[in-house]
C-alpha cells in the first residue's frame, strides 16, 4: 500500500544524531533461533574420559603408594619412620640391684631411685636466656655451664647433674627449660657404713661394684635392665607410655655370713685397741667354728662407702683376707701339733732351753730370758724359740712345713673375695738350718690373717678343716680331716696354759667362758730388713671344751716396746670383750662362771726384744712390710 504525501516523514523534526561511541548497539542473539546445536565428536568425548580416568588412576597408585605399598620409594614405611624418629622413643627401665644382707637379713647394701637430670644441648644453645636459672638451679657456676655446653654442643646428650633427690630434680624440671630432661637412676646405700665397709665393698655411680662382695658377686647382684616405647613431643618431653618392651629382671639378693650385731662389737673393740695403742692399723675376725662362716670382719683405717669421693687409699683394703704378713709366734702350736703327729713327742716331754739361747751355725736363737727345761705345754705357755727350733731339727726337714701347708699356709682360702692372699711357706732342703729356725716361730713365710684363723679353725674343731665362707653357710659342711682329734686335743690344753697367769696372754680371759689361745709378736720388715716395728696379735677360741667361735686380733705398729707392745698387751684384751660378747649373742651357754684367777703380771715374747729379731737377714719372700 503507497504511502500518501501525509504519510511521509515530516523534514521539520529534528531528530537526534546518535553518538556510536556512548551509546551501545543492540546485542545481537548468540544463536538464531533456527540454528542448530554444536556437535561433539565421538572420539574426542571418549579420549578426554580416558585422561580422566588415567589421572584419577594416577592419584590413587600415587596415594596407595604412599599409605598402602611397603616396597614403595619413600612409601608409607618411610613416612612412619620419619613420624616415629620425631616423637617415638625407647626409653631404658634400670634394674634394681639385688640387696646385700647380713645372715639374719638386715640391709647391708640397698639401692634407692634417684633422679639424674641430662640435657640435649642443641636444644639447650637455643635458649641463651636460661642459662643463668639453669646454673642457679644446680648450683653451679653459669661460666662452667656453658664452658660444658661449648664441649658438648655437637652432641645430643650431656649429664647436668646425676643422682639428685627427686625433689631437687623437680624444681629444675619445673623452670621448664628446653633440652633439660630427667632420667631415673638407683643409687646404692650401706646402712651400716664403715662398720662392714671391706667387706661389703661399694660400687660406682654406675651401680656397679667396684669392692669387696659388690665385686666379686657383681653379676649376681646385677638385674638386665629392661625397655619401653614412649610418645614424646617436639620438646622431649613424655606424652604417652605405648608399650612395654622387655619388662626388667631385677638383681639377685645376696646374704652374707656375718652378723651385723658382732660386726658392730669386733669393729668397736678394735677401734679402742687401736687408738690406745697407738697403732696405725689393725684387724680383726671372728670365725664360726661348727660351720666356717665368717661372723665378723673389721679392719682399720675403714672408709665410709656412702661418701666415695673420700674412699682411697689404704683404708680400702680388706687386710683380714688380702694383706700377707709373717704370723710370728701363733704359729708355735702348729709346730707342737706336727711333733705330736710324728710320734716322736708327748705332751710330758722336756725340751731344755738353757742357757736362753742355741746356736744356729753363726745365728743365736734366743727367748725372752732363760727358762731352762720345761715340756711343751710350758714351752707353748712361755713361747720360747728356742724350744720350736729344736722340736723343728728332732722332725724331718719338710714336717713342720707340710703341717703349716695342710692347716692352710700357701694356699687360696678360697673365699672368692677380690685379691685374697695366698702367701708362700718354701719349701726347705735339709742344709737350710737358719730357715727351719726361723719357719718353726713364723718367720721366713708369708700367711694372711684369714689362713691363720682357718688353721684355729681346725685345732677347735678337733681336726677339721671347713671352708671358709663369707656367705651364711644353712647346712654345715662335713669338711675334711687333718689331723686326729687326739693330738688338737692335747694343743687345746697347752693353749689354755697361755692365758693362765704363767702364759703370754693372761689378759685373753673371758669372764664367763673358757679360753684357749696364743699370742704372737713379730718384727716388720722395711726395705729388705727388720725392723723395731712390731705386728702384735692374739688368737683363741672359746668355749674351750666345745670351741664355738675362732678370733684373732692383729695390732699393726702399736706404740711402746717390750711387754707394752707385745700380742698379749695390746691385742689379748680386746679378744677377750669380743670372744665375751660374742657367745653371750649367740646365746652359748657360759662354761666358766665363777671370779676369775689371779693374773702374775704379764709375760713378754722373744720377739719383743729388738736383740732377738729372727736369724735372718732378709725378709719373707714376698718383701712385703705391711700386715
């Protein structure tokens, strides 16, 4: 249809020019309506799906490899290693050493925990700060202290402060400072302290022994330690306990033959008679007779093993059972006994001693004075040398020897204690007149006092030899025959004579009991000769009928000259307290009561005269000078 004239656009409207650059243009559709969609192809939906897929694959190989696969190259195996290298660890469990008892079980040895604090100074360098507190705490010296750490400071373990009180290790613990850290530990105690310090012994700050019966039953008294798995964080300390890994075996106890009560009492005694004599040492024993334990074992200068920066020196040794000396004249009644033995003498025979001294080649062998002729119980009672060298040259060369060697001269007692003694008796050939001599009154041989005692232990068991024991012994040993019962009973009776008023060791006597015993005094050699230095001792037994308990007492170097210095001075009275005491605790019935008899005033022995040293002129073999 055509459009009219009036239909036209008018030309007087004035329209506006559109700007392109403000005004935008109408969008046009992104798709016509009558187009059709956009297809894929196949191959290209199916590739993508498998990339997918293999990616997905990937993942999971990837994930399992790391969780799942043990072989795998830094696999899970190795993620849980480094996992458990940061924050498991297995800590140690100490074990606790067995406890050292007395026969009736009181503590001789125990161990207590105690706590040791270590430090990891990697750790500890990163905390400058705290040093100072750290250095207060363990009141030490904060110059030390790092001085310690500039040492350690490429290591991951250093001591602070071992076997501190728990509380002590506590109030560090509590300042809570990084690489500080505790660990338990047990330290050993010794209720008893000096009293049976040498035979006890002691151990290191390591728990393990180092003396006496800590020693020599070391693996006895030490357990296995054990372990266990703990769970730690970043600053070492203990979050969780996992798991038990071997549980501890705890040390085995250990009972020991002697009985602190007479412990006490030798250990007491010997004490007094050292210092009033003035001597630099002394020891003592007692000997159960029936059963060969040793009930007490004391020697001085002790030490204290709960204070062991101080134990050193000569005070460590156990001279009862390690220290070789020449046992002078105890060993007289030895000599009787093998005389008895060979049937060529009886108790009545007279040995003539005139005029107080006999000629050995060039050597005079003297006694104290001029005691003329007498038998042998008199010859025991007065001590004479002379009487021993001429019963020694009517033997064969080897007789009194061979008895000193089955009494136990020479040989290991057999203890098991660390460095017993052994000693040397020679062996003599028939020109060695001087050696006879000097063998027959304990010279020119070597013996500890334990072989001296075990020897006792004989004659009072009526010929008996029983080991010796420093365990508690609960079934007596049968033991082994020596001797006939006939010939110890007949020494028995001569050594009573020796505590009589006429005898050497009149201040031996008990109260209450009857005593048998011997004194002996014997030179010191120094530097290849001997001296005027005197090794004083006593040895008895009681009750005499039916012997229960051996002692001796050795005086080393007591003050004074002639009788003051001599076994029956300064050694005899403290047997008789001890050997008193002793059987009363041991609840034997007293066999002597009544008011003791009159002593005469005290006899001196032969070697108390420095102008009757033995007929030597060198010392024993091994060269030793002290007892």
């Amino acid at each position: 249809m055509k459009r009219t004239s009036d239909q036209s656009p008018r030309s007087d409207i004035i329209r506006p020019q559109r700007n392109s650059a403000f005004e935008p243009r109408t969008a046009r559709p992104a798709v016509q309506p009558n187009r059709k969609p956009l297809k894929v192809a196949r191959w290209r939906f199916y590739s993508v799906g498998v990339v997918l897929a293999i990616l997905v694959a990937v993942l999971i190989v990837h994930v399992a490899s790391l969780q799942v696969l043990p072989n795998a190259d830094k696999g899970y195996e190795f993620l849980q290693d480094q996992g458990e290298s940061r924050t498991l660890r297995t800590e140690t469990i100490p074990a606790y050493r067995g406890v050292i008892t007395d026969r009736n079980g009181d503590p001789l040895a125990v161990s207590t925990p105690v706590s040791t604090l270590w430090a990891n100074p990697k750790i500890l360098l990163q905390a400058p700060h705290r040093w100072a507190d750290l250095a207060r705490a363990l009141n030490t010296n904060k110059a030390e202290l790092e001085a310690r750490l500039a040492r350690y400071g490429t290591k991951e373990f250093m001591y602070l402060q071992r076997q501190m009180s728990p509380d002590a290790a506590q109030a560090v613990l509590a300042l809570d400072i990084p690489g500080v850290y505790e660990q338990v530990e047990y330290h050993r105690y010794y209720p008893a302290g000096e009293v049976a310090a040498h035979l006890v012994g002691m151990t290191d700050v390591d728990d393990r022994g180092q003396e006496g019966m800590e020693l020599a039953y070391d693996a006895w008294l030490t357990g296995e330690n054990g372990a266990k798995e703990v769970l730690k964080d970043l600053r070492g300390r203990t979050v969780k306990e996992l798991r038990l890994v071997k549980a501890a075996r705890p040390g085995q106890n250990l009972t020991l033959s002697i009985d602190l009560r007479l412990q006490y009492l030798a250990h007491r005694e010997l004490k007094k008679a050292v210092e009033e004599s003035g001597a630099v040492a002394g020891s003592i024993a007692i000997l159960d007779v029936l059963t060969g334990e040793v009930l007490a074992i004391s020697n001085l200068p002790s030490y204290n093993p709960n204070d062991r920066a101080r134990a050193r020196g000569t005070g460590l040794r156990n001279r009862v059972i390690t220290d070789l000396y020449e046992p002078g004249s105890t060993v007289k009644p030895w000599v009787i006994l093998a005389a008895l033995e060979s049937g060529k003498f009886k108790p009545e025979d007279v040995i003539d001693t005139n005029p107080g001294y006999f000629m050995v080649g060039s050597k005079p062998i003297k006694d104290h004075r001029n005691y003329g002729a007498m038998d042998l119980s008199m010859a025991i009672a007065k001590s004479s040398n002379i009487a021993m060298t001429k019963i020694s040259f009517a033997l064969e060369t080897n007789t009194v020897r061979d008895m000193f060697a089955r009494l136990g001269g020479g040989q290991p007692v057999g203890t098991g204690f660390p460095g017993e003694g052994t000693g040397n008796i020679p062996v003599l050939k028939p020109l060695q007149k001087i050696e006879r001599a000097n063998i027959s009154y304990g010279y020119a041989m070597t013996m500890t006092p334990l072989q001296v005692v075990q020897a006792y232990g004989v004659i009072a068991s009526g010929g008996i030899k029983r080991p010796v024991s420093l365990l508690r012994v609960d079934t007596p040993p049968e033991g082994q025959r020596i001797v006939e019962k006939r010939y110890t009973e007949q020494v028995k009776e001569m050594l009573k004579r020796v505590v009589a008023a006429e005898g050497t060791g009149s201040r031996a006597k008990a109260i209450s009991y009857s005593v048998a015993g011997k004194t002996g005094t014997a030179f010191k050699a120094v530097n290849g000769r001997y001296s005027n230095l005197q090794i004083a001792s006593f040895i008895g037994m009681a009750p005499v009928d039916n012997p229960r308990i051996v002692a001796m007492v050795i005086i080393d170097e007591p003050k004074g000259a002639g009788v003051t210095a001599n076994g029956g001075y300064v050694a005899a009275p403290a047997f008789s307290k001890v050997a008193e005491d002793a059987l009363r605790m041991l609840q034997v019935t007293p066999d002597n009561i009544g008011k003791p008899e009159e002593t005469t005033p005290l006899v001196a022995e032969p070697a108390n005269n420095a102008s009757k040293k033995p007929a030597v002129t060198q010392t024993a073999s091994n060269g030793r000078s002290d007892t």
